[in-house]
C-alpha cells in the first residue's frame, strides 16, 4: 500500500518536531542544571535554529525570564526585527500567558509544546489564547510532543526540591 502524501507529510512534520523538541529538552536540563524550574525553548526561522534558551527567572530574579520569552528576545535580536513571521516556537512546557502574549506580538506562526501546564498554560489548560478569536493573529499550536519526557524532568526536579526541605530530614 502506498503513503498518501497527506500521510508522508505528517510523518515529516512529526519527525521534525520531535528533533527540535529534542533539543528543546537539552536546554531545560541546562535550567534544572542550575537550579531553575526545567524549562527550555527553541526558536526555527526558514529551517534554521535561531535562537535557544533556558528559565533564568532564579539567575536574574527576573519574573519574565521564561524560555519563550528569552528564545523571542534573542530571536528578534539575531533577525534585527521584531517581526519572527513564519517561526516556530518549541518549548517543553506549554507556555504562559505572558508568553503566548508575546508570542502573538512576534508574530510566531506556531508553538510546539511538550508537557501540559494545569496551572498557568494559556494554550488549552487553564485558557485558550491562541483560540481567542478577536485577536487578528492566529497562532496554530501542537500540544503534547514527547509530552512524557518533559514532565518527568519537571516532576524530578520538584521532586529534588521536596527532598532538599529540612521539614524531609528525618525521614
Ligand atoms: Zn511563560
């Protein structure tokens, strides 16, 4: 049986995802390295990686230090606008509303994201930015890419945190 190109497609699609979220992963590894909550982004223009970064909210006690934020910044910086049309934004943890928001003013055309956020994504979990249909720019987003690796390196990392409390001590 032969492929249908719609099927060869997606294939391609997935594969290429899964090779930017890979790398995606090693640099929130670099954050959990350093004692940042693991979150990492990596930003593609025309097939090229043009920016990478890591949660640096702890380094810089900064509250906007997100990945996304950080990957859009250098992103902007290296392209010499603020115009990131046609990127894609790739990121482990489904990003924030601040991050979403910022995505949108970038005009990022899509965000791939690992794990779900029950408690600040704005991409579906607790709201639908991207959904918001009175905003003039549409976002696609793709949810869940090696969603599982993603999670566990966020879970061990709060799972050292816990473990680090002198309330654990004596167990
Ligand atoms: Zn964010």
């Amino acid at each position: 049986m032969v492929a249908s190109q719609a099927e060869i497609m997606k294939h391609a699609i997935s594969e290429e995802y899964l090779i930017f979220m890979r790398l995606a992963l090693d640099e929130a590894r670099l954050a959990a390295a350093a004692g940042e909550v693991p979150v990492g982004a990596i930003l593609i223009a025309e097939g090229a990686i043009i920016a990478r970064a890591h949660n640096q909210r702890e380094a810089l006690q900064d509250p906007t230090a997100h990945a996304e934020l950080i990957a859009i910044r250098q992103a902007a910086s290296h392209l010499g606008s603020w115009r990131l049309t046609g990127s894609a934004l790739y990121v482990t943890m489904e990003p924030c509303a601040m991050c979403v928001g910022a995505a949108i003013l970038a005009r990022v055309e899509r965000i791939v994201f690992g794990a779900w956020d029950a408690k600040a994504g704005a991409c579906g979990s607790i709201m639908n930015i991207p959904e918001e249909r009175r905003l003039n720019h549409r976002l696609e987003i793709v949810g869940g890419v090696l969603e599982e690796e993603s999670r566990e390196l966020l879970q061990g990392f709060f799972q050292g945190l816990r473990e680090k409390l002198p309330l654990n001590a004596n167990r």
